[in-house]
C-alpha cells in the first residue's frame, strides 16, 4: 500500500503546507490535512466548489486527492486545555474533537497509523512587533503555536506511525541570523523548532524508528507571510543576493520534503535542510 502522510497547517493553495501535500501525493502518498478551525469553513468550500482544482493538478495531469480535512488547533492539546471563550466562539463549536490529542484519535479510528507527519504551521501574534517590544504573552503564544505545537503533534501521532516513517517542519532563516522585521518571538519560536529538530530526532528515533527534520525555507508570499508585512522585500532581497537568482517555488520545497520523507533520506535524521537559493550560505549583501 501507498504511504499515508498526515500534514497539519492547509487552509488554501498558497502555502509550503499545500505544496508538501501536492509532492507526496505525486509520489503516490494518501493525503490527510489538518487545518486551523477559524480557517476550516472557506477551505472546505473552496475545496468542494473546485476553486483549487487548477492548483490540484498533478504532473500526471490527476487532481490531487485530500482523503479527509481534519479541523485542527494546535494550540490546545486535549480539551481541558481550551478556555470557555474559544469552546463558545462560534467557529469553534461549529466542529468537533480539533485538539491534538482527539485529532491523533481520530485519525488512528479512521486509518489505523500513518507513516508521514508534517508540521506546516505557525502563528505569531505580535510578529509585527520588535522582540524588544514583545509581551511575555505574545512571545509564549507564538512559542505555543509555532514550536511546541510540533512537539504536541509529534507526542500524540508517534504511537500510530509506522516504524520508518519520517516527520517534517518548516522553519526560517531567523532563527540563526537576524533578521529585523521577523519579530514577536517568531525568530525564538524557529530556534526552539530547530533545536527540537535534534531531539526529537534521538527519541523518536530510539522510540519509534521515526526520522524527524526540519527544511529552513526561503520566502514566499504565503498568507502567513503577508500577514508579517514585508515578504515581498524577502523575496527581493533573496532574488538579488542568493547564489540561484530565481524565484522559489513553493514546489521546490515540496520536493524536498518528498524526499526527505521518503527511503531516498533513510540516513538523514535531526537536520536542518535549506531551501532556499542558497541565500543562507551569503556573508555579504551584494
Ligand atoms: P500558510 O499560511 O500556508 O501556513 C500557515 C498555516 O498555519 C495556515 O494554514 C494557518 O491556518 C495555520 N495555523 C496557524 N495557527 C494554527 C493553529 N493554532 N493550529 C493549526 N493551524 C494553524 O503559510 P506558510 O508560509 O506556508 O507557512 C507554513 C510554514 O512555513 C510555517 O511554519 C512558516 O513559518 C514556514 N516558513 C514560511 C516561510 C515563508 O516565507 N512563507 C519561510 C520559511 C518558513
């Protein structure tokens, strides 16, 4: 049978999450997704009305197939976690069983185990806002959605995935150079993924025979990175500096990501993979 991968963090056709989907499924994956619950309505209906079948299409001219959305919020790992606002919030209670823990559940009721996890997700409230102006609060919530949500998912989905599986995230250049702009504790929420990269690389490794990595991507104009204001001077700013002057496609991490999950990667574990042009490699701006 085809591999199975579960890959949280879709909610349209733009971002990494969606081209990772689109890879493994041309590389004959069965595709889950998990998407943030204020975000599940207009995919779903976006999905059904057709609106991304263009986008769906496959190098063999099939569409891709989302076997099941799963409504997912990151942030709350069982719902004891989740305060009485969000439980009332309308969107919220329009689903069901969209914590880690359920999700994990109810993916393992639906299909039994998955070989795939991917981590496509983060969120920073106050990432318009210097670190120096950042509140203890919005450092810990972009902490909470962008590093320690992977820790979670990795936590709940590890006793359903099959052993040789492999686990991916996504992270960003801030992480290790500054990059003024990324802030709010987003450039501390890629360090601490990165650093879990290693790990949860050992553990679940010994534990589970899982690989776990994460890709250091270059920009793109997702709607995460649009909301942060100024990802269309990254993309400059790469096309200008980077050893490859072109511009990168989403598609080119998705393929990495295919590889780096499938039995080509066997050895690679606990890494930081660039794809980025080669931006990262430059010491001086030219
Ligand atoms: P995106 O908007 O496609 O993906 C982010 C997703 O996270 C969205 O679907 C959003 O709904 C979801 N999300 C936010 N909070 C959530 C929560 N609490 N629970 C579940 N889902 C939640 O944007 P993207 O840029 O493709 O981001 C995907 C990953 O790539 C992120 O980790 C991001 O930091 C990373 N990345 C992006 C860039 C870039 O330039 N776009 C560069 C390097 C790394």
């Amino acid at each position: 049978r085809g591999k199975r991968a579960f890959i949280a963090g879709v909610a349209d056709d733009n971002g990494y999450g969606w081209a990772i989907a689109k890879a493994l499924a041309a590389a004959g994956a069965e595709i889950l997704v998990g998407t943030w619950v204020p975000a599940l309505n207009i995919f779903e209906t976006s999905l059904r009305r057709g609106k991304f079948d263009e986008s769906r299409k496959l190098p063999d001219g099939s569409l891709m197939d989302i076997v099941k959305v799963y409504p997912l919020d990151a942030v709350y790992d069982c719902p004891e976690d989740v305060p009485e606002d969000v439980k009332s919030n309308k969107r919220y209670a329009g689903s069901s069983n969209w914590t880690v823990k359920e999700v994990a559940e109810t993916v393992k009721n639906d299909f039994g185990s998955i070989d795939i996890l991917v981590h496509s997700l983060a969120n920073g409230p106050e990432v318009t806002k210097p670190l120096l102006e950042t509140s203890r609060r919005g450092y810990l919530a972009a902490i909470s959605a962008s590093s320690y949500s992977y820790v979670s998912l990795l936590q709940h989905f590890l006793p359903i995935m099959n052993p040789g599986g492999a686990s991916i995230s996504l992270t960003y250049i801030a992480s290790e150079r500054a990059i003024p702009g990324y802030g709010g504790g987003m450039s501390s929420a890629k360090a601490a993924l990165e650093s879990d990269t290693r790990v949860l690389a050992f553990e679940a490794g010994r534990k589970g025979k899982i690989r776990v990595n994460t890709i250091s991507a270059g920009p793109l104009g997702s709607r995460a990175a649009k909301a942060i204001g100024f990802i269309e001077k990254m993309i400059e700013y790469s096309y200008v500096n980077a050893p490859l002057q072109k511009e990168l496609l989403a598609d080119e991490v998705g393929n990495t990501a295919a590889f780096l999950v499938s039995p080509l990667a066997s050895a690679i574990t606990g890494s930081t993979v660039y794809v980025d042009n080669g931006l990262n490699t430059m010491g001086l701006a030219v």
